[in-house]
C-alpha cells in the first residue's frame, strides 16, 4: 500500500505514445486562450428542462465547460505556463460557484415544474464525477494553485457530494447499472484523496464497495453488458479508475470475481467487422473504448478488449469525463497494439438470452432477455445482421436525451418500441415494457456449417401470453442464408417489421440492397409489403432516415411465417 499523493506521482507523462492526444490537448488550449473567454452555465438552460425537459441547452454549456478545465488540467502536467495556469484556476473557481453540479435532469423538481429542490447538494453522476476531478486538482497542482482556491474546492466537494453523500442512502447506491458504479467510484476516489476523518473515511468506503458489488450484479457469469457498450465504458471504465486506486492506497482487490474475464471479454463479441459495435439498447454503434482501459486490462488480465493501433482521441468522449481522459494519459502504453487477438466464433450469453455468430466479414445477433433492463428498449426477438460494410438489418439505438425519454412518455419513441424493431406486430398489438415481458432461448443448435437459435417470444406481448409463440433463426454462413420462422399454435393476424438505414428496391418475392448483395424474401402470396420511410434525430441530435419494412400475412389463418436473407460474397461484391 502508497500513500494517495505516491499513487499519482507514479504516473508519467510526455510518452511518444500519447503525444498525439497531447497535440490534441494543446490544439484545443490555443483555440481557448486565443478566445480569452469561458462559458457560462445560463438561467435559459435551467428554464428550458422546467419547461419542455430540453436538456440540451443546458448540458452543452456544462459539458464545454468541463472540456475546457479538462485540456488545461492535463497540459499542465507537462507544459508550464503562468497565463494557462491563472485561466485554469479562474475556470475551477467558476465550477466552485455553479449553481449545481448535477445536470437539470437529475435534480428533483416541484410538482408543478417551477422550481428545483435541493440542486446545489443533490448526487448524480455529474456531480460525482465533478468531485473526482477537483479531489485529483488538489493533489497534482497542490504547489501550484493559489491555496484559497485549494481549500474553496475542497469545501465545495465536502458540501456538495461527501457530506450529502454521507447524511443518507442514495438510489444509485443500490442500482445494477451504471449509475452504482460511476457515482461510487468517483465517491471513492474523492474520499481516498481528501477525508481524513478515519471512521468517516471507512463508512464511506464501505458503501462504495457496497454499490460497486450492485454494479457487478448487474452483469451474469456470462459478462453481457445489456445497457450496451457505451454503458461498458462508462461503467466499467469508473470501477476500474476506482479499483486501482483502491487496491494501491487500501490494498484491497476489486477483481477478484471470475465474471471479470467475461466482462472484459465482451467487447471483442460486441465488435462487429466494421469496427463499430452490438447497437442494442441505448448504445449507439460507434463506441470507443479508450485505450487506458485496454492498456489496463492487459497487464491485469492479459486481455487486449479492443483494436487499437493509436491512442485514444481528446475528443473521443463527448461529456470530456477527466475519469477517462486522465487515464488516457496516464495508462496508455503502445504494448497493446501487438497484442489484440480479434474474436470469431458463435457466443451464447445464457443471462442476456443473447445469441451472436461473428465472423470477419458477417455479424449477426438476435437477443432475448426482458423489457425492464436498464436503457431498455421493447425489442425480444429481434436482431440485427451485417458485414464489414457495415449493417443492412439495424438497430435505432437511442434518440436525444430528453425528460420525456426517461419518463412516462419513453414508450412513445420509434426508438424503444416495438413496431421500429425487427419483431412481429400482432394482431396491432405491440411488445409492452417491465419485467413481465420477458423472452428466453430454448433451443440452441451448432452444427459445424450450421448456427441455429429459438426463442420462445409468448410473455413478449400482452396477446400471445395464452399461446406457444416461437422465433428461430438459422444461419448458414457457407452457404451465406438466414432463415426467420415465427410459429405458433393457433392462427393470429401476424404482421413482421425489418428496420434497415438503407433503401431497399422491391421487387417481386423480394428486397434487395447494395445491387443485390443483400437479398430479402417473402412469399408474395402470403405477404403483401409495405415500406414506411422515417426521419427520425440520433443521439448526437443529427437527422437521419430509417426505413421500417412491413410484412402482412393475408391468410389470417396461418400458423407459420418465414422469411428469409441471402447475401453474396465478398469478393462479388467488392467488384460491382
């Protein structure tokens, strides 16, 4: 065991590894220097969330915020500069005077939506996160920043997170996501750092630990992430920022349960042969894991979890978390470049009811589980199917972050329902989100040139929970053949949507994209088609069209559906 302060001074900087990401850092200072000014978080922001749940104006101040004492609070590790180190102080006591560290959309509020309770000492991830970075200023520029300022931000982390945190049982303390890990392990290393009350210190650490155990929960033996794998960094990357420090300073081993190989295994399954990831539930495809984490994992592990061939990018994270772009710094090592080993196969994930066949140019993954996980979306059975190129068969993944998407009205978005996912619609009923909907696979075959799983779908809408109602899928990848097959044991108006991002041509019995690389077929006197074209806003607020493919079963008396997708080589399709 190091005492706190040695823990930091281990680390080194000005590496030809992580030069690029100091470029980066640099690159953006003299953008901010140059302008001479800071953000300010502003009233019209706070009003806006009270008004109509926008978060964005809000958040986009807060965030650049953060991004612009992030930059200065890494280049001064390396470059030296009186100017960059008086704006730097300015900007942290400007975050010593903010309103509330807590985002808008996390602050409780009046019933009647006029006014926020409790904003300047309420614990949310942002606020936690705010902490840990103040708590790590104060040992790295202890001899650098004016000692008023040290001792407003230690006041302000003690006020506005520790002492709350310590006066009562938070929410997130008990929740299997995220939010356990990523508000405790901020705790954790504020307290590791700055409480010198030793009975203080312990009780809070244990519940830390406490919180961080709920984290693991909420991951099986199987080590899915089922928030998906932008939840994967946030979450995990916070555990193990946390868990380091721990383990140095206290001693204590936060890896010990066999799940963690699988945890950090997954990645290499959710990667798909485009290079981006598993789209499921509120993640979207493009995800980075930074290589901090990667560097981290190979030394504890011997697991490399994704490709890197350069250090992760300033930019990469767009909340600018100092948890991530610190360790950027700090850990990456150019070791792991050579030691990535790229994962094919077929993968079971027998807690998420997940089913995925990887290979170098082919994905495929179809996924069961219930409709009350965490960033769920009312999506058993569906699945999604691509190349390198990327795919033809998708997933919406998640829209602007507003209140209404994490309220009442989530359901009501073409991102989490049903109808916008590659599933049946029955009878106009669609998939219902809790616990209670819930879909298993009960059936697995591999064969060596053959992958087949069924699902048993009957508690996956309110309609079928009377009747046997199964979905199969049985891939073939030699001979480059999906086959989809609904079945159930009495008829039902049956209707089944494809979701894709690419037009398809109709033709007669068929779909086709990419000038028939991509080949969808239905039985033309069974089905009539239809397709319903959607301009819809991404997570990152930009537009995009999605189009939702919708066949009709004309015999209302027909108890078995299939449809089925053929594709062409590579190769043929390379020199169209």
């Amino acid at each position: 065991m190091i005492p706190v302060e040695e823990y930091f001074s281990n680390f080194s900087v000005n590496k030809n590894y992580t030069k690029p990401f100091q470029d980066q850092v640099e690159k953006h200072i003299g953008e901010l220097t140059r302008n001479g000014t800071f953000l300010l978080p502003k009233l019209e922001g706070y009003l806006a969330y009270l008004e109509d749940g926008n978060r964005k104006l809000l958040e986009d101040v807060y965030f650049q915020r953060r991004r612009d004492a992030v930059s200065l609070a890494l280049y001064l590790q390396w470059g030296h500069s009186e100017e960059k180190l008086h704006l730097f102080e300015e900007i942290l006591f400007s975050i010593c005077q903010e309103y509330s560290w807590a985002l808008p959309a996390h602050i409780p509020i009046s019933e009647d939506k006029t006014r926020y309770i409790d904003a300047y000492d309420t614990v949310d991830l942002f606020a936690s996160e705010t902490a840990h970075f103040l708590a790590e200023c104060t040992v790295l520029f202890k001899h650098k920043l004016n000692t008023v300022l040290l001792d407003m931000m230690k006041t302000e982390i003690q006020k506005r997170v520790l002492t709350p945190f310590a006066s009562k049982e938070w929410k997130f303390e008990r929740l299997t996501n995220n939010w356990s890990a990523v508000c405790a392990g901020s705790i954790g290393m504020a307290v590791l750092i700055l409480e010198e009350d030793q009975e203080k210190r312990c009780l809070i650490l244990q519940r830390v630990e406490n919180a961080l155990e709920c984290f693991l929960q909420g991951y099986g033996n199987d080590g899915a992430c089922v928030e998906g794998m932008g939840y994967w960094v946030y979450g995990v990357g916070y555990y193990t920022y946390f868990a380091d420090m721990y383990e140095q300073v206290e001693g204590e081993n936060l890896f010990a349960a066999p799940k963690w190989k699988e945890i950090v295994t997954f990645p290499l399954k959710a990667m798909m042969p485009s290079g981006n990831y598993l789209p499921f539930s509120d993640s979207p495809e493009k995800v980075t894991i930074p290589s901090s984490l990667n560097a981290f994992f190979y030394k504890k592990f011997g697991i490399v979890p994704s490709k890197e061939s350069t250090v992760t990018n300033f930019h990469f994270d767009h909340c600018y978390r100092w948890g991530h772009l610190s360790r950027v710094l700090w850990w990456s090592n150019e070791e792991v470049t050579d030691s990535y080993q790229d994962w094919n196969g077929e993968f079971i994930f027998d807690d998420a009811k997940w089913a995925i066949v990887k290979q170098s140019n082919l994905y495929f993954a179809a996924k069961g589980g219930h409709n009350g996980e965490s960033h769920n979306h009312n999506d058993l059975g569906h699945f999604i199917l691509g190349d390198a190129k990327g795919l033809i068969f998708d997933d919406l993944g998640a829209t602007v972050y507003t209140a209404d998407y994490f309220g009442e009205k989530r359901y009501e978005f073409a991102h989490t329902r049903s109808y916008y996912h590659s599933v049946p619609y029955l009878d106009k009923q669609e998939q219902r989100e809790g616990l209670d909907y819930q879909a298993t696979i009960i059936e697995i075959s591999q064969e060596p040139k053959t992958f087949s799983v069924m699902f048993d779908l009957h508690d996956a809408y309110p309609n079928t929970k009377d009747i046997t109602f199964t979905r199969s899928y049985t891939i073939l990848p030699d001979e480059r053949e999906l086959t989809i097959q609904d079945v159930f044991t009495q008829p039902i108006p049956y209707e089944t949507h494809f979701i894709t991002r690419k037009k398809p041509e109709i033709q007669s019995g068929t779909l086709s994209w990419n000038h028939g690389q991509w080949t969808l077929h239905f039985d033309k006197e069974l089905f009539t088609v239809e397709l319903e074209e959607l301009e819809l806003k991404n997570h990152f607020n930009e537009n995009e069209t999605i189009y939702n493919i919708i066949f009709i079963s004309k015999d209302r008396n027909s108890q078995e559906f299939t449809l089925k997708v053929t594709w062409l080589e590579g190769e043929k399709y390379e020199s169209c």
